[in-house]
C-alpha cells in the first residue's frame, strides 16, 4: 500500500489523495503523468524530490513512512514489512505508576516468545530489537510507556497501534470489543480481562498456582496473537475503500496453537470471587 500512498508527502492530505486516485495516479511510478491538480501548500520540484525519496526508503525500513503518517494511517506499512513485524502485549499488576510487568507476550507471525516476572523477563529487552515494526492495542497509552519506564528504555520501532486504526473504521469497546464485532471468540478465556489477570497472577504468587500463570499465559498469548488478525481485517476493510483494493487484499492468518492451557477451576475461582 505504501507505493500507492501520498498522504506523507507534505500538502497532500486524505482528500487530495483521493484526487490523485480517480485521476489514475494510482503509483508512484505514474507520478510523472500527473495531471493539472491542486496541490495545497506545496511545490511541486519538492514533492517530486521526495517521491523519489520514498523510493529509496523503502529500501531501508519503515521509519521514515511511519513518522509522516498519522497514527489511524499507520496500517499501510504493514504489508510492505510484515516480516518484520511483532505483536506485543503486556500484563500488569495495575494501571499505576508504581505497577509492575508481570508478563509479556510476543508474536511475530510464526514464533511466540513469552517472558515472565522471576523467570526471563529480562530477555525482552534483548528480543525486541530484532523488529522494525510493533503493533498492539492501546499500546500508545499503556503498553509501550510501561515498557520503557520498567526496563529504562526508549523503543524507536514503528507503531502501529490499532486502537486508532479500529476506531477510524468504526470499532471501538476495548481490545475484546473489538474482536467480538470481528467475529473473534474466546472460548474459555471469554470475560476474562485486564483486572482478571491481575488476580490469577496474586494467585500465582501468593498461592503458588502454576496452573493460574498458565491462565495469564494463555490470556495474555491470546492478546497477542489476535492481534494479527486484527491488523489483516483492518488493513483489508482500508484498502477496499481504494480503486485498486483487490490486488491488495491479504488472507486472514491461521491463529497458531497457543502452547498454554486456561485453567477452568481457577478461571471459576476467580469469577465466583469477583462476584
């Protein structure tokens, strides 16, 4: 999608690219055909040099298209760098600023990588440098900024948040909201949310229930995994709205065998408890 996108380029917003579109200009490539247009608050010789930049970054990584893109536009970098892509996802014991990680799950599309608290946490400052780009739920709001403050770091990867990306095509309700409009369904794990893992890791910790860190585990793998689901939805509806959305079109992923089991006594304990 990004050699058919204009947006980054200064003076060129939504509206104008739609323009470009109907007149035909619907590559880069055909930028040289382009006909008598508007083009607000820009020069032309400037454009055409950027244009030409654009080619050249391309080549290098997301970076320079993901700084130029507002954050509901940011799904059209996927499939130009979908290998170098991670779905992330984070587990707390709270919302404050005193909260402390107590796992986290990573999906690349093929690998899950699960860290956590007294295990191998550690181990995701390492990991997560072998991506370009990373996409989560809300993860503007809450995942990466804890990210950073827990392991005293700066993430400087593309983001694609999909909580903006949703919204803008009219999906809103939180991350399970989101899946369920989308057809996605839990199974055992259905109700169970951000607090609810904040209980079964206390049961782990103070009742030294493995099977309730499994339960995290799974919730929080299954976070993760959906999102890439998500994103193929998102970016599939994104580019139907286009002239040439057919050729751009991705099949929706297989959902990859999650390796840890929900537990359904602790999944009870902790509902009847919340009741």
């Amino acid at each position: 999608m990004l050699t058919h996108t204009f947006i980054h380029l200064p003076g060129i917003g939504t509206k104008t690219e739609e323009r470009l579109w109907r007149r035909g200009i619907h590559h880069w490539n055909q930028w040289q055909e382009i006909p008598s247009i508007k083009l607000p608050n820009s020069s032309l010789p400037e454009l055409n040099r950027l244009l030409q930049c654009s080619s050249e970054e391309l080549k290098l990584g997301p970076t320079f298209f993901s700084s130029r893109l507002a954050a509901n536009e940011q799904w059209r970098l996927f499939s130009h760098f979908r290998e170098q892509t991670a779905y992330l996802d984070i587990e707390t014991t709270g919302l404050g600023p005193q909260a402390e990680i107590t796992t986290i799950a990573l999906y690349e599309g093929h690998r899950i990588r699960c860290y956590v608290n007294g295990h191998n946490l550690d181990d995701f400052e390492r990991d997560i440098w072998d991506y370009e780009i990373l996409v989560t739920y809300n993860g503007k709001g809450f995942d990466i900024p804890v990210i950073e403050r827990w392991f005293r770091i700066k993430l400087t990867q593309a983001h694609i948040d999909l909580r903006f990306i949703l919204a803008k095509l009219g999906f809103t309700g939180g991350l399970k909201g989101c899946e369920k409009q989308l057809g996605i369904h839990r199974g055992t794990l259905d109700g169970v949310n951000g607090y609810f893992a904040v209980l079964l890791w206390q049961d782990y910790i103070n009742n030294n229930n493995k099977k309730a860190l499994e339960t995290l585990l799974a919730y929080n793998i299954e976070d993760t995994v959906n999102l890439e689901r998500l994103l193929v939805e998102a970016y599939n509806r994104n580019v139907l709205k286009t002239p040439f959305g057919e050729e751009l079109l991705l099949p929706l992923p297989v959902s990859p065998p999650i390796p840890y089991q929900p537990d359904f006594d602790s999944v009870e304990r902790i509902r009847r408890r919340l009741q």
